[in-house]
C-alpha cells in the first residue's frame, strides 16, 4: 500500500520503517531539512535498539523514501499518517499548530481521496479540528476531493520501540467509515496475527483510550511511589510488597516499580493534557492530578535523602551520577529524574560526575559545558573522587557492579539508588550504606 508519514520523530519515524519492512511504500516528510537528509545519508537522530539497520536496508530498497515536500508525500499516500509533535503549551495543554498545519498542507496538495490517519497523541475531539480544517481549505481551493479521518493512536515504547511496532498488543482504529476500516485493516495485516488484534470504535473512544493507557500506568507507578513512601514511615519494605501484590494476576507485576519518579516525553506530557482537558469541559480529574503531583514530588526524593544524610552540607560535595537517561535502552532526557535531581545538586552547590551508556551525547548538548557537570567515559570513571553514589537509571551495566571498587572509590561508602537495583542485606555485608527507595531498613 501507498503510505506517507509526516512527522519523522520517534513514532513517525519507526512506525514508518516497520510498515517499509512489511512491504508497503513508505514516503516520510518533515520540515526539518537537516533531520531528513540525515536520514537520507544513513544517520538516525534517535537511539533505538534495531532502528538503524531497519530504515537503512528499506532505504536502500526504495521502499522508504525521506523527503521535506508535502506535495511529494500528499501526492504519494493513499493513507496518511500525522505523527508530528504535540507539545505542551504554558498551561500543559497540547499545542495542535504542527497537526493543524499538516491538515492544511494535505488539503492543499490533495487531488484524490485520502484516508488521513492521526497517530500524534492529541486530546479528544482533534480529529474534528482536523476534519474542519481539511474542509475549510478545500472549500477554499474550490476542491471538492473527499476524505476519510482517522483515530488511530500508537502504544510504542521507547527502547523496544521497534518489536513494539512488530508485535503490537492491539491496533485502535477510531473511524466512523467502513471504507476507511477495511483500509486499516489491510495496512496492519501484516501485524494482525494470532488472534484479531484490531478494535474499532469511534473516533473520539480512540483519542481517549490513547491517554486513558498512559494516566494508567502513570497512576499504578504514582500509587506504587505512595505505598514506597508509606513502607518507609511504616518500616516495611515496598519490594516485598510489590512481588506480594503482583502475585494478584489483577494487578500483574508490570508499573509497579517504585523508583524516583516516571519520566519521558509521554507520561508527564500526557497526564498534564488530560487534567487541562478535563478542567476545560468543568471535571476536576482528582486522580490524575493526584498522580501528577505525587511523581513531581517522587523525582526530588534522592535529593531529599541525600539533602537529610549531609544536614543540608552539599556545597563543594562531589557526586557521582550513574544513569542520565529517562529509562534505560534510550538517549532521551526529556523531564528525567536525572535532570531533577541534578538541578538540586548544583543549586545547593555540589558538583556532578555523570556516566549513562547512552545519553552522554544528549546531556552535552542540554547542558553544554559547565564547571559542575563532567561527563565521563565510564561508570567507574564518575567514581573518581567523589564523595558518593547516586543512580536515577536502571541500566542493566548498573546491576551487578564492583561493590569493593565502589567502596574504595568514594570518600563515603554510601549510595543513593533511585531505582532499587540492589539487595540492602548484601549492601550491608559490602560496607555501603544504601538507600533505596521505600526499603527504609538499612538506613
Ligand atoms: C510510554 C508507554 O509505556 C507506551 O505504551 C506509550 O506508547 C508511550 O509512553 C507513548 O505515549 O508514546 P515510554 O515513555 O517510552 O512509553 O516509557 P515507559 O517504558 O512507559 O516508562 C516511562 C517512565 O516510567 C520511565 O521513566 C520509567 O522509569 C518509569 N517507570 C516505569 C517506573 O518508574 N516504574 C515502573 O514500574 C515502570
């Protein structure tokens, strides 16, 4: 099938290639000139596991095309996919310029009928704004051309992004044309086996159950934090009470990891635009903010630790950071705990030594070069003379360290974990004094 993608981010860009794979004519278009000749010349802007060798081989076999004119992509596409950004506006509202504007770039160049598909995350009742605005342009233009909108929102994650794309656990078409569904239903085939994964609904169902998947798992970490912070005052221990909960196929084992707090460019963007779109039509969506204002508090917790342990004594501390990515298997820092975390430090006037696998590049470029930030080759490298350990990133290179290097390394042996990597028993026998979240027992 003929498909184009405007918008190559992290959802356009895989999404694109995963459909190019499968043997669809992929053509993507952005604005962003120097983005797509990149990618022309074989450099994806993004790190994602697999991604690579995926849009340069169906590059090279023609069936995936980089291009920064919408002509070419509306021409191309009997489908068309928007998955251009949303980003907050100042009251964390989505911002629908980049959508509204691919709207009317497809309406200009359109000369046949089109199936016009929104992936973007965006708040219900969008896929009406972009309806009307197809409308109103081609009422313009004089065009009588017809159109389908769809709904059809993506559930990728970041870091296994791609066997995401691959193997998806359902496909949501929001549609109220039949024609448009069995287009759908004909695009995803190749990713529609085992059993019917697809679930067609209205259009407005569709945008909300894109934002109703993330504020839940939001909420089932945001609830998790609540109980690591009450095991603490309590004396207990949240990771026993996690495997004791999961155990209940009700709940599952899965977002239920304490740690210092949820990041990303979906989690906190998404729960934000929910509660300003429930405050527009008058409800005062007390879970969500509830939610929300638990994980901004959760990601100032090590430095609350850390903050108590030294009486508020930071200036000229020197700390050694494992992990700056929002979650392993990424570069992106986008509203990490790192970034929280970091920002307290140097306010209160210690120094940081970072080390991430990945996202060294993506810190340099945030915050340039600054006296109290040093990047570092390797994790054992940001334990050069520091005082002590803190880790806000569950990289797997952090699981099994060198505790006796690590002791001897630092001036205290004492580590501050961010996402409960470690046993406080064998801490203990090592010599490191650990805090973990809501496991108050070794304190
Ligand atoms: C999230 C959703 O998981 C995807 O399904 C969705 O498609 C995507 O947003 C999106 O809307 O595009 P992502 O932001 O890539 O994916 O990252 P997650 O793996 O969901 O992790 C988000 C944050 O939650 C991370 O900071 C992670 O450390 C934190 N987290 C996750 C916890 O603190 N505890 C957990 O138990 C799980």
């Amino acid at each position: 099938m003929k498909v184009t993608v405007f918008g190559v981010g992290y959802v356009g860009l895989v999404q694109a290639a995963v459909f190019a794979e499968v043997g669809h004519d992929v053509v993507c278009v952005d604005v962003d000139e120097n983005k797509i000749d990149d990618l022309k010349n074989g450099i994806i802007p993004i790190f994602e596991p697999g991604l690579t060798p995926l849009v340069t081989s169906n590059y090279d076999a023609g069936r995936l095309v980089f291009s920064t004119q919408p002509r070419h992509g509306v021409e191309h596409g009997d489908l068309i996919i928007i998955a251009v950004g949303t980003p907050p506006d100042e009251d964390g509202a989505a911002d629908l310029s980049h959508v509204l504007s691919v709207a009317t770039a497809i309406a200009t160049h359109m000369q046949t009928p089109k199936i016009i598909i929104t992936k973007s995350t965006v708040p219900v009742g969008t896929a009406d704004k972009v309806r009307l605005k197809l409308r109103e342009v081609l009422d313009e233009l004089g065009k009588p051309t017809d159109f389908d909108v769809v709904s059809n929102p993506e559930f990728l994650k970041e870091g296994a992004a791609v066997g995401d794309c691959m193997r998806p656990d359902r496909i949501i078409i929001g549609t109220d044309s039949t024609k448009a569904e069995s287009k759908l239903r004909e695009l995803y085939a190749p990713f529609n086996r085992n059993h019917d994964k697809v679930i067609v609904m209205d259009i407005r169902s569709a945008e909300l159950t894109k934002y109703a998947a993330n504020c839940m798992l939001a909420t089932k970490i945001s609830f998790m934090n609540e109980m690591a912070n009450l095991a603490e005052y309590f004396g207990a221990d949240v990771e026993h009470v996690r495997r004791g909960i999961g155990s209940d196929p009700r709940i599952g084992y899965q977002f239920i990891y304490p740690g210092c707090g949820y990041g990303g460019s979906c989690f906190p963007k998404d729960v934000q635009a929910l509660i300003r779109s429930a405050h527009a039509v008058g409800y005062p969506a007390r879970i969500l903010e509830s939610v929300e204002a638990v994980n901004k508090e959760q990601k100032m917790k090590l430095f609350d630790y850390i903050y108590r342990h030294f009486n508020g004594h930071l200036a000229g501390k020197k700390v050694a950071l494992w992990g700056l990515a929002f979650k392993p298997n990424t570069d992106d820092m986008r509203e990490a705990s790192s970034r929280v975390l970091m920002e307290q430090l140097w306010q209160a006037g210690a120094t940081v030594q970072a080390y991430d696998p990945q996202a060294m590049d993506e810190a340099q470029r945030i915050y340039g070069s600054r006296s109290d930030l040093k990047l570092m080759g390797t994790k054992e490298a940001a334990l050069d003379g520091a005082d002590f350990l803190v880790i806000c990133t569950e990289w797997q290179v952090f699981r099994a360290p060198d505790f006796p290097l690590i002791k001897e390394k630092l001036s205290e042996p004492l580590v501050f974990d961010g996402r409960n990597l470690y046993e406080p028993d064998r801490m203990l026998e090592y010599g490191l004094l650990y805090y973990a979240i809501g496991r108050g027992l070794s304190v």
